[in-house]
C-alpha cells in the first residue's frame, strides 16, 4: 500500500522561500511509469498543480508557477521535495503530495495523469 | 489552458438518490483524460474515475464516469451516506493539468 506524508514548515515570511518534503513508503520514487507530484488547494485559487519529478531526475512544472518551482529527488530516502520562492500572501493553502501517473504523448514526451494516493496535506501560511 | 467548469456549484439528495455531476471544458479534452476525484471535510483528495470511464480500485460500482470532447459526467447511483462530499474533475489530455471548481454534494 502506497502512503505519502508531508512535512516542513507551516509559516513562512513573505519573500522568503517555502520548502516541503514528502516521504513516500510503499513503492520507490525511482520506479518507472510514476511520477512523483504537488498541488495546493486554496479558498481563492482552488486545486492547483504544481509540477512532478519523474525518473532520473526529470521534471515538469506548470507554466504559471515554472519561474519559482524546484521540485527534487533523494532516492536513498525514498523522498522528494517542493521549493518555491518569492513567496506571497497569495501562496497560502494546503500542500498536497501525490504519486501521479505518466503517459507518453505523440512526440515522446512524458505527461502527468491522475493521482492517486495522495498525502493527508499541510497547510502553509505565507504571513509576517 | 484548459477551464474546467463543474455544475451544479452545490447538489443537494437523500440517500438512495441518483447524482448526476457535470463537468464542462473549455476545449476538447485529448483522448478524454478526465479524471474525478471525492474529497470529504478534512481529508486530501481520492481518485475515483480516471480516462473518463475506468473506475479506481476499491471504488463501489455505482460510480461511474462518461462523457467525451468537451462534456463529462459523473453518476453516482443509489447514494450511501459515505458519499456526501466535494467532488472535483480533472483534466490531463492538455497542459499544464487543470482542476474543475468542485461540486458540493449534501444531505437533502
């Protein structure tokens, strides 16, 4: 049974650079034909996704938030993390971790699907 | 990208109903990669329909999930108390993926 949880900082200051992690039990973040992802979901914005890691370190982040993003990878602790800078108000919500499913479009390139599980989620308030 | 528009905003039935949900894009979504998700206060979100029409393991059959190009629909049939809750459809035929604003199921 796949189970993800989310850990780091709930408060951050506004400027200054968030940063999760999500322990993945279950199954390998190296294992090929899953994608390693985050979302956030807030009252204003909705669910949002934010991007994902595949294997051997490859990632893919969505356009609106590409600039601040870093998605990585420790496979010795079967973990992956979320940073994302130049943080504002607009940044609060509850962060969630998924295992995404990949396929490959007509061209080769891998694309995120569905999520499934997904981690209980943290929330994180961009507040001074 | 692609806006997902999920009506009605609020669906109110008893137990036992049938519950139709809508979901509309703004475009044609490629190879109808829809998916829909439950999620109930408190909790992270849960697959339950994916590629418009398959249903997630462990998911009761009396969800079910249709529709094509731009429409989709998820049916829950004869509904059991569990499934009262917030769902939301998801597309991932276009980039980058995108969420539908949710439909919110209660107790009538």
């Amino acid at each position: 049974q796949v189970q993800l949880q989310e850990s780091g900082s709930g408060l951050v200051k506004p400027s200054q650079t968030l940063s999760l992690t999500c322990t993945v039990s279950g199954a390998s973040i190296g294992v090929v034909g899953y994608a390693w992802s985050w979302m956030r979901q807030s009252p204003g914005k909705g669910l949002e996704w934010i991007g994902y890691l595949y294997t051997r370190g490859s990632t893919s982040y969505n356009p609106s938030l590409k600039t601040r993003v870093t998605i990585s990878g420790d496979r010795s602790k079967n973990q992956f993390s979320l940073k994302l800078t130049s943080l504002t108000a607009a940044d609060t919500a509850v962060y969630y971790c998924a295992r995404q499913g990949i396929f490959y479009d007509t061209v080769g390139f891998h694309k995120g699907s569905w999520l499934d599980p997904w981690g209980q989620g943290i929330l994180v308030t961009v507040s001074s | 990208e692609v806006v997902l528009t999920q009506s009605p905003d609020t669906l109110s039935l008893s137990p036992g109903e049938r519950a139709t949900l809508s979901c509309g894009a703004s475009q044609s979504v490629t190879n109808n990669y829809v998916a829909w998700y439950q999620q109930r206060p408190g909790l992270a979100p849960r697959l339950v329909i994916y590629d418009a029409s398959s249903r997630a393991p462990g998911i009761p059959d009396r969800f079910s999930g249709s529709g094509s190009g731009t429409d989709y629909t998820l049916t829950i049939t004869r509904l059991a108390p569990e499934d009262f809750a917030v769902y939301y459809c998801q597309q991932y035929g276009n980039s980058p993926i995108t969420f539908g604003q949710g439909t919110r199921l209660d107790i009538k």
